[in-house]
C-alpha cells in the first residue's frame, strides 16, 4: 500500500468518526420514540411479564435486569413489578448472595417460585429463604440424600406451596424426604430419584386436599406397593400418576400373587401411566373413571395383571389406551389375553401398540362383521404397525384394509352402535403409502 493510500485512508476516518459521534444520539432518539414507548403503562407490564415467564427459570432475572437497563421509565416500571423478580433460581452461593443483596427487596409481598440446581447450595438456599417460606410457590431442587433437611430440624412451613419438584441422585432416607414439606394445598409433586427404602419415603406431613398430579421416576425398581401410603393420602384428588422404574432382572420378575385386599380406590384419576415393573400398580387401585392409560416397557406378566383388572373392577370411561413395548418379540398373540381385555373396555376410542409387531389373528378381532358383536365398537383411531419397521406383510396390511373398510360408517351390529374408525390417522396413512410405493414398484424397507 503507498504512502498516498494511507492518507486517504487517515482522512476518511475523521468524518467516519464524526458521522459515528451524531449517529449515537439520533439512533437513541430514534429507540425513545419508537411505537414500544408510546404504550401504556399496563400494556408493557403485560408484555415484560411474558418475555420474562417465556424464559427457562435460570434466565428470567437476565430478561429482567435486560430490560430494566433500556430507559429510566423502563427501569422504574420494572423494578415497581415484582412478577418480574419472584423467580429465584441459582446455581452457586454468589447467585444467592447476589439474588438477596440486589434483587430479593423488588418481590414486595408477590409469591415465590424457588429453583436450586446444586446439591452443594440446596441446603443454605433453603434454609436462607425459609423466613419466607408462606409465599412459597413452587420449588424445584436437586440435591444428595439428607441435604434438604431443615437444618434446625423443623419442617418448612408452605402453606401456599402448590408445586414440589425434587431430583435426589442418591436415594432416600427412612423418614422420608416429603416429611421436610409441610405443604397442605400441594397441587402437583414431581420425583426423581435413586431409590426408594420403604413405605415411609413417600409419606407426606400433612395430607394435601388439592394434590391433582404425582409423577414418579426411579433410577432403581422398589416394590410399588411403597406408593400406596401416598395414593391414600390424595386417592379423593388426584387425576394423573406417572410412575417410571427400571425392569428387574428376569430372574427376579414377578406377577403379583392374587388380589390385594387393601385397594385403594382412586375416584378421581383419569390418567394413568406405568413403566416397566410400576404396571404392578394396577393390582393395588381402583380407579373407576380412568379415562387414559399409557404402559411401556411392559413385564411379561402386564396382560395377565390388566386382565385381572379389567375383571374385578369396570371401566366405563377408558377412551384411550397405549401399550409401548421394547421388546419386539412381545406377540399380543400368546393367547386371548389382550382379546379378553378388551372385550372388557366397550368405551375405547383410540388403541396404539408400539414396537411390537401384531399378529393376523389378533387384527381379524378387530374387523366388524355382521351378526358378530364388535369388539371395542366405539374406536376411532388405531396404530398397530409401527412395530414392522417399514415393511409389512401384504396378509397383514389386507386385514388392516377390511378392519377400516368394516368401520367406514357408522351402523348397529348386534344391537351395538359402531364408530367411524378414522382413516386420516394411524395405519391407515402408513396403508396408503404402502399402497402408492407398490403401485409404483417402489422397494419399502
């Protein structure tokens, strides 16, 4: 480059910085009069509480602080707003430290959501916020066994405290973890934990009137029997359970023996869903409204156990049934087991089975026919096939084919009013593709 580029160069920087040192200014004009500041009041506090909740928990105090910083009327506006300030979500003891010198005095008297995700911290966060523990919300912690518990050794009073989430890597103690949580109007409790000792694990201090959902989800199988004290404390509220455990080893796997004779009976669950040796369950409750049921991962024993259940006690309003299976070899032809279920459930409208591959046999049940009562005659959506992995027998896929085209309209059989099973969904879009490959000697695998 000569020395006659370089001067050029040197020149253009001076009104380069000048056209610089007037844009500043006019582009902060040009933000203050932008539309956003023309609004009102109550309108941007809407739009800064949604910006702020639509965050991950760990990012809503930097939404926050973000747009506090934009103007002076923003920044009062904000700092006026506890919504904007009531999550308390930390990772270190300099997160909570700055969170109660800087940020904990904009909560005014607004309900609190905590968040912890460190089992080194948990323990002082809680104890540093439990003064104020009645504007408890939710809380959601992670930690090691023993360091939820109070160091003074009373429970945290919650008596607003509407949601419980808990990940414990490394098990629980005899009394019990939920003993640490007075909470009587807890709404929904979420588990995840290592294991689980005894019946008393799951006990709570006091019975929640509103407990509505409980999922459960161990890292090691336990008798499932051990749930049975919390189903009894909330068996007139809550409306879902998911509980998830490892399978045991084949050795170890079980059918449980007989009907139980303490049932708890479950009046207001509508939806139920079980992982691996968690199917036991159905042995131990009686949930007459159960609307939904998902199981997955399924011991050898499930179909005997649902049988047993659809037996002793009726289900009237299970619409919706969904059996995942790992295991492919899962033949829901081993015997009339999964025919006598459902001949058992007149009010399911929608039946899936996952990964695994469904016999000719079974799938001719399902084809209404005249002067032959209809199985499940009120369906109206099925997935069966996506255990073939892609290709499917033409045998098979000619009898899926007359089970939707004896389903095409709704008609009386045998008494019996039959649905319209719905061909926009499940197998019969797999059908239709299956169809337009062949017909174009398109390989399908």
């Amino acid at each position: 480059m000569s020395d006659a580029d370089i001067d050029t160069q040197r020149s253009d920087l001076v009104p380069s910085r000048e056209r610089k040192e007037v844009a500043a200014p006019q582009d902060g004009q040009r933000s203050l009069i932008a539309p956003i500041h023309r609004l009102v009041p109550d309108v941007l506090l809407e739009i800064f509480i949604t910006a702020t909740r639509s965050e991950d928990e760990y990012r809503q105090l930097s939404t926050a602080r973000a747009i506090s910083r934009v103007s002076t009327f923003w920044r009062r506006l904000a700092r006026d707003t506890p919504q904007l300030w009531m999550c308390v979500a930390v990772s270190s003891r300099r997160d909570l430290e700055l969170y109660m010198a800087h940020y904990f005095s904009l909560t005014g008297d607004s309900a609190l959501d905590l968040c912890c995700d460190s089992a080194v911290v948990v323990q002082l966060f809680l104890d540093t916020l439990r003064p104020y523990a009645s504007r408890w919300r939710s809380v959601s912690i992670i930690g090691q066994a023993g360091a939820f518990r109070p160091s003074r050794g009373d429970p945290f009073v919650t008596p607003n405290l509407s949601l419980l989430r808990i990940m414990n890597d490394q098990g629980l103690d005899e009394e019990g973890l939920l003993s640490c949580f007075d909470a009587p109007r807890l709404q929904e409790l979420t588990l995840a934990i290592a294991g689980v000792t005894s019946d008393h694990v799951f006990v709570l201090r006091s019975a929640s009137c509103a407990l509505t959902r409980v999922s459960i989800n161990a890292m090691t199988s336990f008798p499932v029997a051990h749930v049975i004290p919390l189903l009894q404390q909330c068996g007139a509220t809550l409306q879902r359970l998911d509980i998830n455990m490892p399978p045991l080893p084949l050795s170890f796997e079980a059918m449980p023996t007989g009907p139980t004779r303490n049932v708890c009976a479950m009046h207001s669950l509508t939806a139920l869903e079980l992982g691996y040796e968690a199917c036991a369950l159905l042995s131990y409750i009686d949930a007459p409204h159960l609307n939904e049921l998902r199981v997955f991962d399924t011991p050898s024993y499930f179909l005997e156990v649902f049988l047993d259940y659809a037996t002793r006690h009726s289900l009237p309003h299970l619409t919706r049934l969904r059996i995942d299976i790992s295991d492919s070899a899962f033949d829901v032809d081993t015997g009339p087991g999964l025919i006598r279920v459902l001949e058992r459930l007149n009010a399911l409208e929608e039946l899936y089975i996952a990964n695994s591959t469904v016999s000719e046999k079974f799938l001719r049940c399902l084809v209404c026919r005249d002067g032959v009562p209809p199985l499940v005659p009120n369906l109206r959506a099925m997935d069966l096939l996506n255990g073939y992995e892609g290709w499917i027998p033409d045998r098979i896929v000619k009898v899926v084919q007359a089970v939707y085209a004896s389903r095409a309209k709704r008609r009386r059989v045998c008494g019996t009013m039959v649905a319209v099973l719905d061909s926009a969904v499940g197998d019969s879009m797999m059908i239709e593709y299956l169809d337009t490959a062949r017909s174009q000697s398109i390989e399908v695998s």
